[in-house]
C-alpha cells in the first residue's frame, strides 16, 4: 500500500522561507489524470466495494472517483457500516484533493463516526485520523493536526513498525512540526520514515523525497548534510521523467523537482524588478516569478516563466495545466484564466468604456451667457414723454417738484446651451486612447500566453500565464515538465 505524503500540496513548502518581496503564484482545477493534490493520498480501498473508487483517486480522475464512490454510497444496505467508512474515506480524501475543504470535513466526520466503532480495523483508524489532521491543517489547527497524527501513528504502529503506511504517518507528522518552525522536533520523523523507505526501496521517488526532507531541516539548523540532497537529486534524475510524455500515474510516483533555498541546483535573482526562482534539473533550467497584474481592465495574477534546455533531449512543457496553491492566509486553489479569453475581455471591456465616453462627449455643451439692455422713457402720473420733448418737465408749481418719474431702462440675462466642440474632441481623443490601451493590453497577453509546448534541445521559450487574483502571503506555483513538476514556493 502506498501512500505518499510527500508530493502533496502541502509537503511542498518545506523549502526554507524567502525574503519578504515580490512573488508568484498559480492553479485551477485538475482534470481527469493531473496530479495537482492536497495530501497525494495514495493507497488501497478499505473494502473491496471502493477498489473502483479508490483506483481512480490513486491515479488523480477526482471526478470519477467521485461519482463512482456515490454511486456505491447509495447502493448499499443495511449493516454494511466497513464499506461505508471506506466510501466514505474516498469521498473525503477526493474533496480534500479538490480543494473542497467544507465537504471533504463532513464526509471524514462521518467516516471518524464509523472508524471509532469496535469493529473498525486499526487500518482504517489510523487512516481516517491521517486525513482528518489534513482537514484540521486547511483550517489552520495546526495542534490538533498534530494529535490526530499521534494517535495515528499509535494505531499504525499495533499493525507494524516498518510499513509504508507508517512511513507515510511520520512524514506528514514531520511536515505539522515543520510548519509549527519545530525544526528540531520534525527530524526524528523524517528520520524514522527514512529508515522504513531505505529498507523497501533504495531507488524510490518516496525515499527521495525523504532524504530531501533531511537535508531540508537539517539545512535550517545550519548543519551540512549535502550528499543527502545530492542522492535525492540523482534518484529523480535517474527516473528520466522529464523527457517522458505525460501520462495518468498514481500521484506517489510523481517525481517534483521543488525549489529548495541553498540547494545545489537551486538559485534566486531578479528579472525586470520582480524576485525570480531558478530550479535545474537533468540540464533543463525552469526560472518562474509573478506579480499582481492589475490594469485598467483586468485584475490577475501574472506568473513569468522561462524554459531552457540545455539537455540533448526535448521537453514537453504543460501538456498538463499548471497549478496555483495558495497556502496562507488560507489554503485555496486558484482557476487559471484562459490567456484567449482574457485578451478578448479586456477588448470588450475597452470598446464598452470607449463607446459611452464617446456617447457622453458626443453630449458635451457649454453655457452661453448674453446681457440685454432695454432702453425706456421718462414717466409721470400723466403719462408718458417721447424723448424728443427732452428730459424737462412741462409743469412744476413750485422748485424742486419731482412729479413720481421713474427711468423704465433694464437689463435681462440670457443664457443658452451650445456644443462644446472642445470637449467633444477631447472626449473623441479620451475614447481612442482607451480603446488603443486595451487592445495594445490584450495584444501582449496574446503574444506572451504559454501554453503545451515542445521545447528542443538548446533552445529557451518564455511566455506568461494568468490566474485570477488573490491576496496570498505565500503559495506554490507548480509548472509540469514531461511527466514531472517544477515546483516553486513564495512568500509575499
């Protein structure tokens, strides 16, 4: 039985921190096939009713074992409590895989119920409290991940010391102590898992990944242990993974070259102002940084990656898709963006604002204001006098008689509405400047888009990808290379 831990989602990020900076990132959803996964729980079914279920979980077709597992969740009868747990097992870890934390806790609740019942084998005991620590982790409980795993590793222990299954236990107990900066504390895991694998299989992709656990905290207490890392290497290597197609593969055996901070083959550097990784393997170099793209017209994460191959073979880069996974603040996986759709959406978007700033400039008036003055006539109580009779008064009985006469003179202000040929130009030129940003946006989205590409011998591509947005403070950008992953960790 086999069930590797180690290239999960989360046993990824023990690579040493990086300086606070820039980053990058990346994700969606994995088809039928993919490996992208939140434990890589890889294993038998715990009754022969979920073998179906439990194989297509194995080999990464999360949708298949999900309805195969419901469909025999709904045909069975009474008193068939082992064969629920074991459904219900797969339900949960295939939530789990798909990032659907909330279902894969209530179907692992269920399955917790089941398992504490006297009839439940130490087997599914154990492996239920493996998962629920996994559910305890997306919540970020890290103590209680790390109860649930003790009291795993007590039931595993009564079924043997020297199993896979162990093994298994005491690598994902070693990465909760990791991740609790209990550097100290997790080695004696990896250790003891290390020894089990070096007994089954000197040459495994399992034992590899043990040995870079060693090194990795071993590294971060300051000890020099590099001939363990430079055995992991050579092992994944020596598998030539890199240069196969890809092919759907239970999730343990995928070889994951993983940026490792003062690994040999590892290197930090800058590009255009953004903080880049560098990860060589097998003489193929892959380089990945990303920022937050946020034009005018669309928001996204905007990862940068560069493949040169320096080997003399060809090799096959996201004949598998990508993968974004957000870790902290919480863990998420993000949807990649269609590079195609995303250029015409930010040409839509331009057209759209173009097109009203144009009909409101087309509406542009300014005010126009005119002062008119009427003249009128000197007037007593007897009425009036043309001017031509001067401004005298034909009677005054006495000296300084002033007979009620008032100067019917006033002004009036007018005010119109005229198009403002000015604004209207300004508004036309507005329009265009719009409609030219968002088609020169989508044009470099179209030129630079990375997609499935051969890259020959010697030569070096360079392209983006998109993901929808996020506030992450650190995430792991997975970028498949043949049948295997570059994998790249950062901290924002």
């Amino acid at each position: 039985m086999k069930r590797q831990v180690l290239i999960a989602l989360m046993c990824i990020v023990l690579s040493q921190s990086l300086p606070q900076s820039d980053t990058f990132a990346q994700d969606s959803g994995s088809p039928a096939g993919a490996t992208t996964s939140l434990n890589g729980l890889v294993q038998n079914s715990l009754s022969p009713i979920a073998n179906d279920s439990q194989s297509a979980l194995n080999m990464g077709d999360y949708d298949r074992a999900k309805t195969l597992a419901q469909n025999a969740l709904n045909s069975l009868g009474k008193n068939q409590s082992q064969d629920e747990l074991a459904l219900r097992v797969v339900l949960g870890e295939t939530h789990l895989n798909q990032g659907n934390f909330t279902d894969a806790a209530k179907e692992l609740d269920k399955a917790m119920k089941l398992a504490n019942k006297a009839s439940s084998s130490d087997q599914a005991y154990a492996r239920v409290l493996d998962d629920m620590s996994w559910v305890y982790q997306t919540q970020n409980k890290q103590d209680l991940a790390l109860q649930m795993l003790d009291q795993a590793l007590v039931a595993q222990r009564k079924i043997s010391d020297s199993s896979p299954d162990l093994a298994d236990i005491l690598e994902h107990a070693g990465w909760v102590a990791e991740q609790q900066g209990q550097f100290a504390k997790a080695t004696p895991y990896f250790e003891e898992a290390l020894t089990i694998r070096q007994k089954q299989d000197p040459n495994s992709v399992a034992l590899a990944n043990d040995l870079e656990h060693v090194w990795s905290n071993s590294f971060r207490l300051g000890q020099s242990k590099p001939n363990l890392y430079a055995q992991a290497l050579s092992i994944k290597e020596n598998t030539q993974d890199l240069f196969k197609s890809f092919a759907p593969h239970d999730v343990s055996n995928t070889v994951v070259f993983s940026f490792r901070q003062g690994a040999p083959n590892c290197a930090l550097g800058s590009q255009g102002g953004l903080l880049q990784q560098s990860i060589t393997a097998n003489q193929v170099t892959i380089d990945a940084a990303i920022a937050k793209d946020q034009s005018n017209f669309s928001k996204s994460e905007r990862a940068y990656v560069r493949i040169n191959n320096q080997s003399n073979q060809p090799v096959q880069i996201l004949m598998q898709r990508p993968s974004f996974i957000v870790l902290k603040p919480k863990i998420q996986f993000v949807g990649q963006i269609d590079s195609t759709d995303l250029a015409s959406k930010i040409e839509k978007k331009g057209d759209s604002k173009a097109k009203w700033i144009r009909f409101w400039g087309s509406q542009a008036t300014q005010t126009m204001t005119t002062n008119v003055i009427q003249s009128g006539n000197m007037m007593n109580s007897y009425g009036y006098f043309p001017p031509t009779f001067g401004y005298g008064y034909p009677y005054m009985p006495y000296p300084g008689y002033m007979p009620g006469n008032r100067n019917q003179s006033s002004m009036t202000t007018m005010m119109t509405s005229v198009p403002d040929y000015e604004a209207r130009a300004r508004a036309m030129e507005k329009a265009n400047a719009v409609t030219a940003q968002s088609q020169a946006t989508a044009s470099d989205i179209r030129e630079n888009a990375l997609g499935p590409i051969t890259v020959q011998p010697g030569r070096t591509i360079e392209g983006s990808l998109y993901f929808q947005p996020t506030d992450f403070k650190e995430a792991i950008l997975r970028i498949p290379a043949g049948n295997a992953l570059f994998e790249f960790r950062f901290i924002r």
